[in-house]
C-alpha cells in the first residue's frame, strides 16, 4: 500500500497534537509515503503559528523541515494543478487539500488526513474510497 500524507499527519511525527498517537503509528508502519511538494510549505506554516504560540521552539522546528523531506517522495506541484484543480471545482474545496487528492488519485494511493471538512466534502463521492481518516487509522491491517 503506498499512502499519501498531509500536514496534519506531518506535524503529528513532530509535535505534541491530539493525534499524534495515530500519526506515529502511520509513520512506524513503513508503507511507501508520498506527498506534493505543497506539504514543506503548510507544515512550515503550521510550525511557524506554533513556534509563535509557544508550543514549540525553534529547534524543533528546525529539525522538523531538515527531517520531514526524508521520510516520503515529494511530487512536483506543477504535475499535479490541472487535476487539483478539476478537483476543487468539483467538489467546491480547496484547491490546496485538492493536490494531496490529486496525488492519491494519480498513484493509486490512500490518503491519509485529519482533515474532517475535506472527509466530509468528499461523502458521496467515488473519492472517499481514496481516504482513510487518521482517526480509523488503528482499524487499518
């Protein structure tokens, strides 16, 4: 099984988040993981609001954006746009969510998201079959 994963995840190998329990438990898995290229800028967004809030330092940051690209293969953005697009159109959400999508549905791989408003977004759609949900993630073989 090859899984894509997003921000939410990331940030779980790092920092101290509800979560991290289960995004651990995907990390130790050891599937093949793939991400866009987007993910180094949203994880350091995220680790930017939390360096800032206190709940971590630089140093933990710094080691976070040195070791994050090592743990999955990061694919371009600009092979990814015309189908994150098509997919943000479709299902009226971000286009930003839509590249992990658009990952997905390129290699035939499961997204795995904390993401609750992209999961719900896709309810109904031939694309939820696509995401495992963090939260489920200890149901999974």
């Amino acid at each position: 099984m090859k899984l894509v994963v997003d921000a939410n995840v990331c940030v779980g190998w790092f920092l101290n988040v509800p979560y991290r329990a289960q995004a651990m438990k995907v990390l130790r898995a050891g599937w093949p993981m793939l991400a866009p290229e987007w993910l180094v800028a949203e994880v350091t967004s995220v680790a930017w609001k939390m360096a800032k809030s206190g709940m971590a330092n630089d140093e933990l940051v710094h080691r976070m954006l040195k070791e994050l690209p090592g743990y999955f293969s990061l694919a371009p953005m600009a092979e990814l746009a015309h189908a994150a697009y098509r997919l943000s159109r479709t299902l009226q959400h971000s286009p930003y969510d839509c590249f992990y999508l658009a990952l997905a549905e390129r290699e035939n791989a499961s997204l795995v998201t904390a993401d609750e408003r992209l999961i719900s977004r896709l309810k109904g759609t031939s694309w939820l079959s696509l995401v495992i949900p963090l939260a489920q993630w200890e149901s999974i073989p």
